[in-house]
C-alpha cells in the first residue's frame, strides 16, 4: 500500500482549499524547500473577507486522515482541490 504524500509535496497545484466547511481560492502558494523556513507563509487563500494562510510549520505538522485530506496541529481539517464544480 502507498504512503500518501505529505501535505507540502501535495500543495503543487492547488488552486483551493476547502477548510471547515468553506472553499478558499488559493492567492498565494509556495511548495516548501530546503530554503523554506518553518515561519514563513507557504500558502494563503481568501473566501470574501476570510482568510486562511499556512506556514511551513503548519504544513510539517500535517497529518494525512484519508485521500487528500489532512488535520492541522490544530484539529483543523483541510481538503486541496486543483478546481471546484459548483451544482
């Protein structure tokens, strides 16, 4: 059986994140690297006036619960979606 990707090799691509519920549009995204550093912002997404940003801390920490679904330090689950179809 696969291992799922960690969540910051997931990243690459992700045009939204669904958080809690609500569907962010990525504005921001940088797939970590060696060069990275655990404070720095590596992906920001807006819905309206909310916004959601990840650091690589954040992103390190992350534990994968199913397919591309991960819950944050937190308890925060998060969902990356290359599209969203709207019905």
């Amino acid at each position: 059986m696969d291992s799922p990707l960690p969540l910051a090799d997931a990243l690459d691509g992700t045009a939204y994140v669904l958080c809690e519920g609500l569907v962010f549009e990525t504005e921001y995204l940088r797939v970590p690297d060696e060069h990275t550093r655990a404070d720095d912002i590596v992906l920001e997404a807006r819905n309206g006036e909310d916004e959601l940003w990840l650091t690589r801390d954040d992103v390190d920490a992350a534990q994968s619960v199913g397919e591309g679904v991960w819950r944050l330090r937190d308890g925060t689950t998060l969902r990356l979606l290359e599209h969203v179809t709207l019905h």
